[in-house]
C-alpha cells in the first residue's frame, strides 16, 4: 500500500529546510535532510504508516525538496514536476514571506520537540477543519491551540474570575446563557476560546486569562472557521456585517 500524502504541516517543514542558505547538497545523505525525515516520521499526524521503511525517508525528502524548484521562479534549472496542488499552495503562500515561514515552522518543530505537548496534541479529534487539512498553520498548532483552550485549571479560573466580575457565565459574542436557557442543567457551563491567531502563536508563551474568550457552542464553532480572528470585536462586527 502506498503511504499517505504529504499533509500541510510537513510540506512547511520541507519548504523551510529548502529556503535554508545553508542547506548544502540536496541528497539523501544530508545530515539535514535526514533530520528532517526523522522529524516527519515523529509528527503527530498519521495513526497508520502502511510501508514503515519508505515513509517519509531521506529519499522521500529529497524528491519533495526537488518539487519546489519546479515551483522557484529563482531556480534556473530544472525541478520534479510531480508537485502537488497543495505543494503550490504552500510554496505561494510561504514563498514570499519566509520569516513568517521559518517562525511556523519552528513553532512546529519545538512542538513535537516536546514528549508531553506532542502526546497532547495527538489526543485532540479531528473535525471537519483538520480533516480538510486546511488551516494554514497547518493541524499540529491548529491542534496546540485546542489543548491550551481545554486546560481544565485555566478554564476554571477564567470562568470564576467572569463569575466574580460579572456574576453569569455568557457568551462574549451573542451573549447566550446555558443556565438560563437550561436551568440547573447548564449551570457553569460554557465553552473557552484562545483568542491569540496561529501566525502568532508560540509554543513557549504561557496563556493568561485574557487570551482566553467565553463562548457559546455555536460561536466558538463559527469562530475556529477562521482563527485569524484576535478578538470578540473583531468576530462580532464581521457577523454584524453579513
């Protein structure tokens, strides 16, 4: 059986090693691309590999990194035009923003770099946004950011803080209440949101109260849609405008 293919978040890591100056020969003997292929190979990302010894190898890599030149206007030879369509969509994306690039990709790497945020971020479903491979940051931040808005400890504390300011737990966007539409049975619920946007997410940056939004079902659906959105203003006033 043939392996999977290459989802969003590998063809960012692969475009970033490409992009590097200092990359050296693009074989399957750079110790880069070896690395590179090791990481693949750790990504939380497929439950089932059908041919272990050829997934993602240091040969796989290489060919990969040869599609992009077939896509470099810069690249004054000749690449392997085998690329994908989400190779393309990647490469334009990317292309001419590597800084923004390389900052994802790090944010990656220092994810699966992590045993016990990686093995977090495997635990996380997949949902229609994920299974379309779509967001693009790619799913293991996409993933991230739903592991830090389900951290139990933070989520309580943002909801008795709300509760001591404001003394009802509604959602920040349409304001609809679980306890008063469904009596004791919604009592102290409500969903939470991180509202920092995945192009700025950082690994390392602990989340604060603020970073985190109270949200009705239906609006935090609606709201992980497009999580370039940083704030309740920013979500409200674009349904407003509909």
């Amino acid at each position: 059986m043939r392996n999977p293919k290459w989802h969003r978040d590998e063809i960012i890591l692969a475009l970033d090693l490409y992009f590097d100056k200092d990359l050296g020969p693009m074989d399957s003997g750079n110790p880069k691309i070896i690395a590179l292929s090791e990481l693949l190979n750790r990504l939380p990302i497929f439950d089932y590999k059908p041919d272990q010894q050829t997934f993602r190898n240091p040969n796989g890599v290489t060919l990969k990194l040869s599609n992009f030149k077939a896509l470099d206007p810069n690249y004054t030879g000749k690449g392997m035009e085998a690329y994908s369509k989400l190779d393309k969509e990647v490469f334009e994306e990317f292309s001419l923003d590597i800084k923004r690039l390389h900052k994802i990709a790090n944010e990656i790497r220092q994810t699966i770099d992590n045993p016990e945020l990686s093995s977090e971020v495997s635990k996380i479903e997949n949902d229609e946004t994920s299974e379309t491979d779509s967001v693009k940051e790619g799913q293991i931040l996409y993933k991230l950011h739903k592991v830090r808005e389900r951290d139990r400890k933070i989520i309580e504390a943002k909801k008795k803080k709300v509760l001591k300011e404001k003394g009802e737990l509604k959602c920040e966007a349409c304001d609809f209440d679980f306890e008063k539409t469904y009596g004791e049975l919604g009592r102290g619920y409500i969903e939470c949101h991180h509202l920092i946007p995945l192009s700025n997410f950082m690994v390392n940056k602990e989340t604060k109260l603020d970073d985190l939004a109270l949200l009705c079902s239906n609006c935090h659906r609606m709201i992980h849609k497009d999580l370039s959105i940083s704030s309740i203003k920013e979500f409200k006033s674009r349904w407003n405008a509909l």
